[in-house]
C-alpha cells in the first residue's frame, strides 16, 4: 500500500520520512523529560537493538507495505510536532489495531491532537479496521482529555500492561468501533 497523507485544518498526517530526520531528533530531544513519563520501554534484561532513523523509516514503510501498521507524522503549520501510529493491526475475524500518539509540549493543549487521532481513526476505519483500542495511564490527563473528547468507550483496566518510566503501568482500555457514532466537533472536521 502506498503511504498516504491525511489533512484537516492545519493539522497534517504523513509517514515519516528520511529527511525528517533532523527535526525528529530535535523535537524528541526538545521534549524528552515531557515525554519520558508516558513511553513504553523494555523492561530490564530486555536488550532491544537499537535502530538508526534510516531503520526506522525503512520498518515504518514496510509496516504500510503490508498493512500491519499506519504510522503517521504529525505536522502543525508545516513543522513536525507529534506523532499517531495505527500499530499492532490484526487482521482476520477481529480487524483490530491500536491507537498511540504523543505530541510536543509546546503544541499541546491546542486541540491538535483529538483531530490528529480522528484523522488517523477514519483512516484505519476506511482501510477495514473494525475495532481501535486506546490505552491511557490513569494519571495522563492530557491524553485521557483525547479519548473523552472523541467519544472513545471505555472498557477498564489492564494491570501492570506496559512497561514505562521504570515501572510495570496500569492503563485504562478505550475502544471505538466502526459502527458506533462518531459526533462531536473533531470528528466532524475530518469527515
């Protein structure tokens, strides 16, 4: 499948690109401690390769070519400031993927990332996705604000789910299904 890219408003989804490469290391870096709080990492005695960007663009695009995976930079006003990743896609009876994002300090709270997660949400639906899942830490305001504002359902609690921060985690589980309605300003905005 050939990478798309996804617009609404000033908010643009693409695939990551080579050239990218200097402002996503700028922003990652930029936004480190913000971030770290909230990424999944391997867990102690878990030694996981280390990837070069160019491994990771080149992962990314065989990840579209066999469509276990859509993810998506995210762009406000032309400058690379997020990220959403339709990941982990099952295919067969379930049709099931989910959804993860991050965006920079400096951009959040502007209402860019409930359109981002739309605009990627439709997309995932449109390929033939059926169900998207959402997992938030319960302590993650700003990101349980994403699933609020779009309606997301929720399902409960995994225990000890990810690995993040030096910790097993807990996360709240939010799923959408394609069938159920989707009202609200974001959604209306990227249809």
């Amino acid at each position: 499948m050939k990478p798309v890219q996804l617009e609404s408003g000033p908010v643009v989804l693409r695939c990551l690109e080579r050239s990218d490469e200097t402002e996503w290391m700028a922003v990652r870096r930029r936004h480190r401690a913000w971030l770290a709080p909230w990424e999944a990492a391997s867990p102690p005695g878990r030694v996981e390769r280390s990837v070069t960007f160019p491994q990771l663009v080149r992962r990314e695009r065989r990840q579209w070519k066999d469509e276990s995976g859509y993810p998506f930079v995210l762009l406000h006003d032309g400058a690379l400031v997020g990220r959403v990743t339709v990941s982990g896609v099952r295919w067969g009876a379930e049709c099931g993927a989910s959804i993860g994002y991050w965006i920079a300090q400096s951009h959040a709270g502007r209402g860019l990332m409930p359109r981002a997660v739309a605009l990627a949400s439709e997309f995932a639906f449109s390929r033939g996705i059926h169900r998207l899942e959402i997992a938030v830490r319960p302590e993650n305001t700003a990101s349980l604000k994403v699933v609020h504002k779009l309606g997301f359902r929720e399902e409960g609690m995994r225990a000890s789910y990810l690995y993040i921060d030096g910790a097993w985690r807990d996360h709240r589980v939010f799923a959408l299904t394609q069938g159920e309605a989707r009202t609200g300003r974001y959604w209306s905005e990227v249809s």
